[in-house]
C-alpha cells in the first residue's frame, strides 16, 4: 500500500461506491474539488487499485476563524477493506503533509457514525450535531489541532 496524489475523478468510483450508499444522492462531485490548492490523496494497492480516498479543500474553519484551516472531505475506503488501518494511514499521511505546509487546523464535517475512527485520531468535537444536505445522515463538526 502506498499514498499518491490523484485526480478529482480517480475519487469517484470509491466516492459513489462509499459515500453515497444508502443516502438519497448519487453525486460524487464536491462543488471544492477544483478549488486551488485542493489536494485528493489515495492510498493505493498492490495492484496499482485505489482503495481510498480523501480530498483535502484550504478553507478556514467557522469556529476557528483567522486560523489556517483544511477541511477534510470525502474520507473513504473500500468496503471490502474497512477496519484494516488503510484509512488511518491516509488520514494521518494528509494531516503530515499540511501540517508540514504550515496548516494549523484540520477540520471536517463527520458522520456520526464514523466518530470513533475520527477521535481515535485525535479530534474533537464542535457544537451540535446536524442533518448533512447531501446525504441525509446526522453529523458533527470535528476539528484537530496541527503542530509542525
Ligand atoms: C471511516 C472510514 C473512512 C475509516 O477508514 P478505515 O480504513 O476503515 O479506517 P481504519 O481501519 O484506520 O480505522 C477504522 C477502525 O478499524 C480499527 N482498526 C484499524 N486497524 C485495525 C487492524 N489492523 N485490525 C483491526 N481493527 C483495526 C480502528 O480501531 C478503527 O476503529 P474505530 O472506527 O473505532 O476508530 C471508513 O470506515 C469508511 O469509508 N466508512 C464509510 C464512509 C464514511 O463514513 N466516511 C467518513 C465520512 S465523514
């Protein structure tokens, strides 16, 4: 398994897949992903197959305002790999590489029912949680403190 940089439309397949099972949408497309500076990292297999994936948007935090922030979006591995540590591989090569660019806050919108992957890597929860647009899930806000 390695981590690459990959293309907003090599996150796709894992997004459609992952993302939008069980959820009222079948969009996969992030109104961010083109943003500058956006990064979408992958961790790819042996095979060459990506079996995560994770996009990384600069875009400070409400919460946090005059902090340098980057929202985490569109966290995902592959179903038949869930539970194997792929995800926090690449969750915490993405926090290295920004906090390395001088990042002071990760932050992203999780769903609940991902919370303990999120706090198991050190972030905290902000405010109440909420009923996310796209895909109708409960969520929370989850941010975690960058030290370079
Ligand atoms: C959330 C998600 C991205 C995490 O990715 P993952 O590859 O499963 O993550 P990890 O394997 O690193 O960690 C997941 C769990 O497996 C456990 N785990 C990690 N390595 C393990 C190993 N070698 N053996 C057994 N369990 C292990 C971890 O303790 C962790 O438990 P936790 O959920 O209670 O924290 C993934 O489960 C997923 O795609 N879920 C569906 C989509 C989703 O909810 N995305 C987040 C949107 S905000």
């Amino acid at each position: 398994m390695h981590i690459i940089e990959i293309s907003t439309t090599d996150t796709y397949a894992l997004r459609l897949a992952v993302l939008r099972e069980n959820t009222p949408t079948t969009n996969v497309s992030f109104p961010e992903d083109d943003w500058p500076g956006v990064t979408h990292l992958g961790v790819v297999d042996l095979a060459g197959a990506i079996v995560a994936t994770s996009s990384w948007v600069p875009r400070e935090c409400a919460e946090h305002p005059g902090r340098r922030g980057v929202q985490l979006r569109g966290m995902a591995t592959s179903k038949d790999l869930q539970s194997n540590g792929v995800g926090g591989l690449l969750l915490e090569a993405g926090v290295q590489r920004h906090t390395e660019a001088g990042f002071e806050l990760m932050w992203a919108k999780a769903r609940d029912a991902a919370m303990g992957f999120y706090l198991r890597h050190h972030c905290e929860v902000l405010g109440e949680g909420f009923i996310e647009d796209a895909t109708q899930l409960p969520h929370h806000i989850v941010v975690r403190h960058l030290r370079s």
